[in-house]
C-alpha cells in the first residue's frame, strides 16, 4: 500500500481509540456492530466510561481550538452536536481551565425546550446568547454534514452563528467540502486517511485492511454526482 502520509511518532490518543475499541476497523467492526463498513468511528459509551481518555480528548479539541483562534480578539466559546459531541466540548471547556484560557461552554438539545414560551422555552440552546463571542461547534465526526447544518441553523434560531467546525476524525466523505462551500470553515484533528495510516504502520491492520478501508472510503461520499461525487 502507498504511504498516505509519512510515518508519525506515537500518538496516545489514536493508540487509546484503538485499545478502547473507538476505532474498529475489519472483522471489528462486524464483530462489535455487526456493520459491514471496514473501518467505524464510535466515541461513544466506552469513552464516557474512561474520564482520563475523555480529558485527554478534551484537551486535544481545546488547544486545537485556541491554534485556530490565534489572534482572535473575541471570546471563544465551544457548543457539542447533541448527543456524541456534547461531552466532548464540555471536556474542552473544563480542559480550557488547566490552561490559564476562557473556553466558554453552551449546550443543544435534539428539539427545542417544550415550556410554553418566553425567551428560552422554544430554543434548542442553553446558555448565554453573546453574539460577540467566536463559537466553535464540535462533533465526533464528520462524514455527510447534515447533523453540521442542523446544529446551524439551531443556533441562528438563538441568534448566534458558527465561526468554524471542528470534529475529532474527518471521514473524507464530501461533508466538510459541502460545508465550506457554504462558507463554514471545517477542521478536524484526524483525517480518516491519516489514522488507518498510523494503525497500519503501528501493526494494528495489515495492509490489505487497510486498502479495503481506503478503497470503501473513496466509493462512498455524500458529494452530488457533479462535484465528483457517486
């Protein structure tokens, strides 16, 4: 298989993903999920149960988010796609705290509040609407975007807007291309590509694994026919 990109040194959090089984990958996956996918990200309920995994995360998204808000004069404040993501960015916000930065912190519902009305009983937000704050909007990843643009719109209901997407593991399936050409800029710790790289040049998977992965991987994207998309 040809080199995605040049061997990295370790990373503990992709060899954590793997042991805690966040990140499957060929017989796995099947075994796990009985899904015939050959690669599957789920940060879901084995993470929540190891909080030192999940702070290592959170401090990942949070430096990540200070990078890209370098010079930024706004505050910056972090909201989680419900129900994956909203840990996540509360561990962002709280990680934001051992490193001497605000990372302030506002929450999604799946649907609106059901109170009769007023300000916040129709809203699907909580937390303070401070337009002047820069919002980071976090998921676990990105693969068609929808969730991306629902989270969007959710949040111009509470009069507030997105400033960039940031998720953990970006699928290359032609979501963070669709988002930016709606002019949210989309950013991600992983690419797809990258970590089945790092897992098959770490013993993890063999090689023909991971072509399978790959090969999966371009044959399926959410990019409309025009744009090269199947």
């Amino acid at each position: 298989m040809a080199r995605l990109f040049p061997a990295k040194q370790a990373d503990p959090l992709l060899d954590a993903f793997w042991e805690q089984g966040l990140i499957l990958m060929g017989k796995r996956v099947e075994e796990e999920y009985a899904l015939r996918t050959p690669v599957f990200v789920n940060l879901r309920q084995r993470l929540y149960d190891d909080l030192e995994l999940l702070n290592l995360l959170g401090t990942a998204l949070c430096r990540k988010i200070f990078e890209l808000a370098a010079g930024a004069p706004r505050p910056q404040q972090v909201v989680g796609i419900p129900d994956t993501a909203t840990p996540l960015a509360l561990a962002a916000a709280l990680a934001s705290r051992e490193s001497g930065k605000s990372l302030l912190y506002g929450q999604l519902r799946k649907q609106p509040a059901a109170y009769p009305g007023g300000q916040s009983g129709a809203c699907a937000y909580m937390g303070v609407r401070d337009s002047s704050r820069e919002i980071t909007l976090i998921d676990d990843v990105m693969a068609s975007g929808k969730t991306k643009i629902w989270a969007i719109d959710y949040l111009r209901e509470a009069g507030l807007d997105a400033a960039r997407i940031l998720v953990v593991v970006d699928r290359g399936q032609g979501g963070a291309r669709i988002l930016r050409e709606r002019g949210y800029p989309v950013h991600c710790l992983y690419d797809i590509r990258g970590v089945i790289e790092y897992y098959l040049a770490t013993g993890r998977v063999d090689e023909r694994t991971a072509r399978k992965a790959v090969d999966w991987l371009d044959r399926h994207n959410f990019l409309p026919a025009a744009a090269g998309g199947g």
